[in-house]
C-alpha cells in the first residue's frame, strides 16, 4: 500500500523531472535585464529568500522572456585555441 512519501515522489517526478531540489522561497528583489543589444537574451533576474530547500537552489534565478539575436559559430574544440587569421 503506497503512502503519503510515496505519491509525494510520483507527484515531483511529474511536475519537476529534472529537478534536483526543491526550495521554498520569496521573491526578494527582480530586475530586468537586457543584453539583446549584444545577442544575448532579454530576462528576468529574481534574487530569492530561501525559507527552506532541499538539494541545489540557484540564486539569483533567472527567467528568459526573450531570446537574443544571433547565436555564434559552432566550432568544434579542436578549432576554439587555434588563432583566426
């Protein structure tokens, strides 16, 4: 007979899969940043108040609204070191 830990698990795996933590927390500053101008993104900075967690809590957090404009080349590793004449 399952219990209460069990359905809270199965409950977590459903709503957060690849979650490794989970925080309760409040929203103690926002701010928003734009870095489109130099292709990066436009989102939402949330510095937290962790009340409790458990695992890894990223803080500051941080919400894409938008997506920047273009993305860099992909080069390959063996390319990264190697000076571009």
């Amino acid at each position: 007979m399952p219990g209460f830990a069990d359905d809270l698990d199965n409950r977590m795996a459903r709503l957060a899969p690849h979650a490794c933590g989970v925080a309760l927390a409040t929203v103690d500053s926002l701010r928003r940043v734009d870095l489109r101008a130099g292709d990066g993104p436009l989102f939402m900075e949330l510095n937290l108040k962790i009340e409790k967690s458990s695992g890894l809590v990223e803080n500051p957090a941080r919400i894409t609204v938008a997506h920047g404009g273009h993305p860099g080349p992909t080069l390959g590793t063996e390319l990264i070191d190697e000076a571009i004449p």
